[in-house]
C-alpha cells in the first residue's frame, strides 16, 4: 500500500488554463436577428414606399372644358381704342359709348361708335352708326342703325384723284382687307355731286367698282 498522500494528484494540474465556458443565450438570440433581419428590412422598405405613395400629391385631373359663356366677359364705358400696324403707324381708331366684349364669338359691341380706318391707299375712312359689332382682329365691321361710312377725297397710291364717297343706310357691313361695303338693305352712296340709291349694295374699293341689285335711282349733276 502506497504511503503517498492522495492529494498529490492535484498537484500535477494546472490550474492556470482557462476553463471553456458554456454557450451564452446572447450569441443564440443574435443568431436568430441575423436570419430575420433581411426580411425586416424588406418589411419596412414596404412601409415606408407605401406611406410615400399616400403623401405624394395626387396630380390635378383636367376639368372638362366649360362652354364658353354666350354673356359678355367685360365691359368698356366711354372709351377710345387705337390699332397700330407691325410698324408701329396708326391703322384704327374706335370711340363709343359703351362697349361689350362677348367670348363665344370673340366681337365686340360698340354702342353709338365712331371708326376712323386708315385704308392700304393712305385714305382715311370714317364710319359711325347706333350699333357697331366688330370681331376680333377688327377687319369687320357691322354697322345698324343709322349707319354712315365716309372715305374722304385725296390722291391714292397711284397718284389718281378719288373723289369722296359716302353710303348711308341702317345696315352696312364693311371690310377693310380689302376694302369693301356691303349691304343687303336699302343704301344710298353719294359720289362726289351724284346720288344713287339702291336696294342693296356691294362696293369694292380696290377696284373702285359698285354693284347694285333691286330697284335703283341715280341722280347725276352735270359736268
């Protein structure tokens, strides 16, 4: 039997070296983060484009267009309007009473309007009447109602005397480009010292030429 004290066998350890420690929860729990985490994070991209798309604005859907009003959009009282040409030289002068803009058609109505018209030959034309309608770019006029058109004598472009001419009637519709008077009721032209009164009238001032229909009567001075 060995006399040797039995605690001698721990002296032979070494009780310096480092124990291995049992695996922590911790590591298992992150384990477990680093498998879901992709998909969380697809998860909140979701959230987060989808509440994006409920705070965009929604862009404005078109209106049907409205029909365009039958009413007048503005009104002028007691004014005065000039029309220059590209080059900046007077072309037309308006005065009246009281004007109405009407957008369906895009005229003008003047009440008790004067127009002063400076023609392609440098004349100048005059016209006034109870009720002037004009469209837009103002190369028609309407007139009712007592209506007067005066071209004033002078020289045209060719250097040709022109005599004054002057229609009366309670309809006249003229053009300024090219220059014409029309009208489909009772009309008198006065030219120069002679007189002719038609039932209708179709006046070309270019030309110089007046055609005339229904009943007519001339009354001519002598020369």
């Amino acid at each position: 039997m060995s006399t040797s004290d039995p605690l001698d066998f721990f002296e032979g350890v070494d009780t310096t070296a480092t124990v291995p420690r049992a695996p922590r929860r911790k590591r298992k729990w992150l384990d477990s983060l680093s498998i879901y985490l992709p998909v969380l994070l697809m998860g909140l991209l979701a959230l987060a484009s989808y509440w994006l798309l409920r705070a965009t604005p929604v862009a404005d859907v078109p209106e049907a267009e409205r029909p365009v009003s039958t009413e007048p959009d503005y009104f002028m009282r007691r004014f005065s309007v000039k029309v220059f040409d590209v080059a900046g030289v007077l072309k037309t002068e308006l005065h009246g009473i009281e004007a109405r803009h009407y957008p369906a058609t895009d005229t003008v109505q003047i009440d008790n309007g004067r127009i002063r018209h400076i023609g392609l030959n440098g004349l100048p034309t005059l016209a006034s009447a109870r009720l002037i309608t004009t469209n837009g770019d103002n190369t028609e006029f309407v007139l009712e109602g007592n209506a007067v058109v005066v071209r004033e004598a002078g020289v045209n472009a060719n250097g040709e005397a022109v005599p004054r001419l002057e229609f009366r009637g309670e309809f006249l519709h003229i053009y300024t480009a090219p220059e014409r008077v029309v009208s489909d009721q009772p009309v008198t032209l006065f030219r120069g010292t002679d007189q002719l009164q038609a039932d209708n009238l179709d006046y070309v001032g270019d030309e110089r030429v007046a055609n005339f229909k229904g009943r007519v009567k001339v009354r001519m001075e002598p020369r």
